[in-house]
C-alpha cells in the first residue's frame, strides 16, 4: 500500500501555550511522534510505501523536525486553516491533497498520529491500519479507549426538570450488562483517502473502526495541569511499560 502519515502542528494554542512545540520527558513532543513512526516503518514497511508529512506554520517545529534524520515533507499551514476553529479532518484533507500534486501520486491510507498524544506504541500504529482495513465498510478507524463509565447505566444527563437522569434511558441494574462503551482518545486515525476528499465535516457521521489502546496512557492535552499530568504518566510508563519505552529510548538514534 501506499500510506500517507500525516503530523498536525499549528503554531498557536489556547490552551496549552505553544504547546505542540514544548518538551516532553526530556525532548521535544514532537520526537515521541516521529520515534514511533521511525521504528513503524523499520518494523513493518518493507512491503509499503511510506511518506510522512507535517502540517504545520510554526517555524520552532520545522526546525526540530530538520534536527532529525526522520525522512518528511513540510507542509506550510495556510492562513485560513491556522485558526482555533479549523476542523482538523481539513487539515489532513489539504495535507492529502497537497502531498498527491507534489508527488504525483495517490495513497490507500491516510494515518493522521496527534503530536499531544506523545505515548503510543508501535504496535498500536500497526494495530489502527489494520482495523481499518479489515473492514472495508468503514470510511476511518479511531484509537479508542475501553470507558471508565457507561452512559447506559452511570453517566447522567441534566434534564429540564433541574433533575439528573440517565444519560441513555435502560433498565440495567449492572454494568456488565450495558453494552461496551470506548472513548476516543485523539491518537491515531486511519482514514481511507475517499472519506478525506468527500466528507462533511463532522466526524460521527462516519462509518468507524476502532483500535484499543492503553487506556491510562493517553491525555488530551488541553490545559497545563493536563501537560503537567502527561509527563507524570509518561515517566511512570517509560520505566513500566517495555513496548511504550521502547519508543522513548529510540528517541537519539533518530537525531541527526
């Protein structure tokens, strides 16, 4: 196949100021993103072409993408695209597009991998290409996480009534009993390119795999305490976790 990775970095955040051009556990975040992709491609792209490309109007993480020997195309953010606003799934759409009219070329797959979700493992990029190409109905497949509550039986909505009520009415008196629930953890998303060319914006319209990740590993980073909290959990997990520290160890052989 050929597969087209894609790393969304705008220069601006709210949140998080600068946020996707900070250090995490010792490095820069965006070269927890670009290990893992390195050591994907060693592991299993022999039988793929592979392209990496980064979305991105901030100058700070075009240079530290040029301080590795990580092969990648640069593609400048443009101006409309660089607002608070902008839905991501354009991003990538114009990144897609950008990248078949340089390279003349068109790719299966689009992998899009959230620099703020620095804690992935190799196998979980393996693991989300694989979902979505074992179901060839889908448009897109998610990293999810299994759910620490269940709207079906403990997750509550306010009414008009001032009252709380069940979120999803049901009549289950256990939790085994209410159906699976995940939460999408803003990881990896594995779109097929027809879904990126002719979509309408919204996400949940979609029809969706999914890949389970670790469920303690990933924050959405959008506020200090959640940068503060990531690099508590991802200290811990380099020194527990063989498969997430690997990515973390490869970190100096990608430096250039």
């Amino acid at each position: 196949m050929n597969i087209l990775f894609t790393i969304c970095a705008r220069a601006g955040s709210k949140g998080v100021k600068s946020k996707n051009a900070r250090d995490f556990c010792g490095y820069p975040i965006l070269y927890s993103t670009l290990s893992a992709f390195d050591l994907f491609s060693k592991r299993y792209g022999a039988d793929d072409d592979i392209t990496l490309a980064i979305n991105t109007d901030s100058d700070v993480v075009i240079e530290q993408a040029a301080g590795t020997n990580v092969p990648h195309i640069i593609v400048r953010r443009e101006e409309p695209l660089a607002g608070d606003f902008a839905p991501k799934i354009a991003v990538i759409a114009d990144t897609l597009s950008k990248v078949e009219a340089m390279l003349g070329k068109s790719f299966d797959c689009v992998v899009d991998m959230d620099l703020t979700s620095p804690l992935r493992k190799v196998e979980d990029i393996h693991n989300i290409i694989k979902a979505a190409f074992d179901n060839q109905s889908c448009d897109l497949a998610l990293s999810v996480a299994n759910a620490r509550r269940n709207p079906y039986f403990n997750l509550f909505a306010l009414g008009d009534d001032g009252l709380i009520h069940i979120a999803i009415p049901s009549n289950f008196v256990a939790r085994q009993q209410a159906p699976q629930v995940f939460d999408a953890n803003a990881s990896l998303y594995a779109y097929k390119p027809h879904y990126l060319k002719n979509n309408d914006g919204v996400i949940l319209h979609a029809n969706i795999a999914y890949a389970v990740m670790k469920d303690t590993a990933v924050l959405d980073i959008d506020s200090e305490e959640d940068y503060e909290m990531m690099g508590i959990i991802g200290e811990y997990f380099y020194s527990h976790d063989e498969a997430l520290a690997e990515v973390h160890e490869h970190i100096p052989e990608i430096l250039a």
